[in-house]
C-alpha cells in the first residue's frame, strides 16, 4: 500500500490523462486517495481527485505554503508558483494545456 502524502506536497502524475504533470497535495480523503491542484487549469476550488497509486511524491513544499493550505488561505498563484520553484521549470503550464489535438481536420473542397 502507498505512503500517505502530507498537505503541501509535490507530486508527480504517473497515469490518467494528466500523466507526467505536477500537483501539490490540498486535501487527503480516504487512505488510497488525496485532491491535487496546480494553481492553473486545477484550481483550489476545483482540485483533483488521484489515487496514491498513481503519484509520485517529490518534495515537501515550504512549510508556510503547507500551513496555508490546511488553513484553507491558500491562492493559486501561490500554489502554482511553488510548483515552478520546486521543478524549475519555467514553462509549467499545467495539465493538457499546449498540446496539440489527437485528430488532425481534413477539409472539403
């Protein structure tokens, strides 16, 4: 069985269609499951739901953002910088956003 995952904490996707995206960690449910959110196209009012199965836990987020989000004061811009601090990756643009459609238009003339 996986580790439980603490609020705050980055993770990184390995399955689902958001597969190789990061998450912070804003809320545990049951033992298996925890709701994800990156600040962009998965807001704090919106987060995800993901089984511990298919995360990977990287860091620990620093501990007044951690606090912040048990508190529920949180905002997205800060939820979403700290995922680009932690990855530094400077284009993180969160799940799907970019990519180019799986069904290329053929036209009639």
């Amino acid at each position: 069985m996986a580790q439980p995952l603490k609020l705050g904490t980055l993770v990184h996707s390995l399955a689902g269609r958001d597969a190789g995206e990061h998450y912070l960690v804003v809320g545990i449910l049951e033992p298996n499951h925890v709701l994800v959110a990156n600040g962009l196209n998965r807001p704090l009012k919106s987060p995800k739901k993901k089984n511990l199965r298919h995360l990977q836990a990287r860091q620990q987020s620093p501990d007044v953002l951690a606090k912040k989000i048990q508190r529920r004061k949180a905002r997205d811009e800060e939820i979403a910088g700290a995922i680009r601090e932690m990855t530094g990756n400077s284009h993180f643009r969160g799940e799907r956003e970019g990519n180019e459609p799986d069904v290329k238009e053929e036209r009639c003339h």
